[in-house]
C-alpha cells in the first residue's frame, strides 16, 4: 500500500492550492469512503489559496483471504493539537462504522508538531524547544493528544513507527519533525521504514520522506 497526503502549492500569489489524498495498491480495492475532517482553517491570506478542506480516504482489500480496512488521512498543520485531536476523533468514529470490526491500516501526514505551523516556522524557536525537550519533534505523543485517542480505539502506533524525522528541513540544521505516521489495529507491525525522498540524482522529491511498514493479520 501506498498512502499518499497530496497538495500542491502555486508560487503565484492568489493563484489556488488544490489538497486531496490517494490510496494505490497492488490489492484490489473495493468500497472506497470520503471522511471529512471539517474545515479548522482557511487559507485564503498569502501565497496560496486552499481549494477543499482536510480528509481522509478510506477502502477494502483482502490480505491472506481476510478483510482489511486501509486509510489514508492528513491532519491540519496550521491549527494546534486540540484541532488535530478532533480530526482524528472524527476519523476514527467514522472508520469504527465502516471497518465493522476489520482489522484497520491508518497512515498519512499527521502534521504533529505540538503547536500550530505558524509557531513553529522560525528555526530559533525550534531549536530552543528542542533545547528544552530533545524528544519535541520526534516523540510528540505527550503534547499530540491524537496519539491517545488512537490507543483508546485499540490502535498501536508504538510498533509501527521509528524515531526518524519526515520532514524534509534538514539542510541547514533546521531541526525535523516526524510529521507521518501508522496507526494499526489487528494487525502486527514490522520493519518500520524511513525512506528519504531523493532521487538518485539528489533531486528532492517531496517535502517529507515516504513511511513503509510490514504488516500482517494478528
């Protein structure tokens, strides 16, 4: 499987910036679902205006001759944590009704970086708070209460997720955050993955590099 949050940002002022997700897969897919994860914020102001608001893709395959539910989401980077907790809230209350009791793969670009985007952008402040807290940008769980919602529904995320940045900001000792993330129910997780999103001729492919997992029925 291959979860893909997509947007694409125009250069040109004004000019509109079009947000969706896609599911690929190997496996035939059936019964496709469009959560909404309602609209937190509008970006109407500055280089990019936002067509469409947050969602989440849902669908069926079938692994080992048994039902599985996969989806793909991407949570607001502009809003804080309480917004992205009741974005996951809505997903998981959605995905409960349609998984009907199938084990369930959600990924995606959780944008977890325990304040809003606008609050993290100046790489001073970032690193004072990594200062202050090492594991700030790899480890949010204790200051992204999504990651609490998800263990209550019965979902792990430990097993399926490394320590490694995703986002791609490291150049210049900008500190990284670890924005994508797994989150499984009945399922076994192994071999989570970083893969840097550079191409063979260093050309940068996107602005986070992609999360694999091996996965199989519990």
């Amino acid at each position: 499987m291959i979860v893909m949050p997509f947007s694409r940002a125009s250069r040109a002022a004004g000019d509109p910036g079009f947000h969706g997700n896609a599911l690929i897969s190997r496996l035939a897919m059936s019964e496709p679902m469009l959560v909404r994860l309602g609209d937190a914020h509008r970006w109407e102001t500055g280089r990019t205006r936002r067509i469409g608001n947050r969602i989440a893709l849902a669908t069926r395959v079938i692994l080992d001759d048994a039902p599985i539910v996969l989806v793909a989401t991407h949570l607001e980077s502009h809003a804080g944590p309480d917004v992205r907790a009741n974005q996951m809230r809505m997903l998981l209350d959605a995905v409960e009704d349609y998984a009907d009791g199938a084990p369930v793969l959600i990924g995606g670009d959780f944008n977890t970086r325990t304040a809003t985007k606008d609050d993290m952008r100046d790489p001073s402040a970032r690193m004072r708070l990594r200062a202050a807290d090492p594991t700030l940008l790899t480890r949010p769980a204790p200051r992204e209460p999504l990651f609490a919602l998800a263990e209550v529904a019965g979902y792990d995320w430990r097993m399926c997720n490394s320590d490694t940045p995703t986002e791609r900001r490291a150049e210049h000792g900008d500190p990284s955050f670890r924005l994508d993330w797994f989150f499984a129910r009945g399922l076994v997780c192994d071999n989570p993955t970083t893969v840097p999103a550079v191409h063979t001729n260093s050309e940068a492919l996107s602005d986070h590099h992609a999360i694999t997992l091996d996965v199989r029925l519990a």
